[in-house]
C-alpha cells in the first residue's frame, strides 16, 4: 500500500514539474501551428473528363495556391494505377504563389473509370487526394 501512495504522489509530481517546464519554455498551441504550415487552395480537386476514346490520353492540370505562410513543397504525387502519370511544381511555392499537378490518363480498357492522385506535401494534413474520371468509350 505504501508503494502505491509513493508512486502516485512521485506521478503527481513529475506532471506539475513538467507543465511548469512547458509553461516556462512556451509552448505552441494546435492553431499557431497550422499557422505556420502550406495550405493547398484548390480551384478544384476532381475533374470529370466525360466519354473519352480508348487509347487517347488526356490530360488535366489541378491548379492550386499556397495560402499558407510557408512555402509549399510537394514531396511526391502517385496515382493510383499505372494509366496515369502525373508531373507537378517541382520547385517550393511561395505564399500567394501558384503551382499545379498534371494528371495524363491513358484507357487502354473501356468503360466508366475513376482513378486517385495522392499528393504528398508539407501540409498540415501531409497527403491530399485528386480525383479524374470519366467513361472511356471505344475508338473506331
């Protein structure tokens, strides 16, 4: 029984210290710190190509500004099968500046489609998704 008490008075005091440490040190709250990140503004975040022609690529560029009060980087944009190949600002975006994500599908299968491109940067959510979709309609 004594080595319960003796613990949980040594826990007690182990967290006042430690709140008195962050008090003294500053720290920063949830809010200040998604003040300081890039935030993405897109001007949309899908795209409907409608009925396409099998074995013809198309492409759409998602357009975006930094809103944030860093610049933004993006690390890396996947897609999510190998029919889509995407290509996006390589350079880091300043706030207020612009930048895009390429996404060029090419259907070698017809049908209705719909396929994700992950991006990856330093937001504060870190990964973002596009959407492309449309129906790929056989060429004659």
């Amino acid at each position: 029984m004594k080595n319960l008490v003796l613990i949980a008075v040594f826990a007690f005091a182990t967290s006042l210290a430690m709140a008195q440490e962050n008090e003294l040190r500053g720290t920063i709250t949830k809010d200040e710190v998604k003040t300081e990140v890039a935030v993405f503004a897109w001007d949309a975040a899908s795209h409907d190509f409608g009925k396409i022609k099998q074995n013809v690529p198309v492409t759409h560029e998602f357009k975006f500004t930094n809103n944030g009060k860093s610049p933004l980087i993006i690390v890396n944009a996947q897609p999510s099968c190998g029919c889509t190949t995407p290509d996006w600002t390589k350079t880091p975006v300043p706030p207020g500046g612009s930048g895009f994500i390429k996404a060029t599908f090419n259907a070698a299968a017809a049908g209705p489609f719909n396929k994700t491109i992950t991006v990856t940067a330093n937001t504060q959510e870190g990964t973002t998704y596009l959407t492309i979709k449309g129906e790929v309609i056989v060429a004659e």
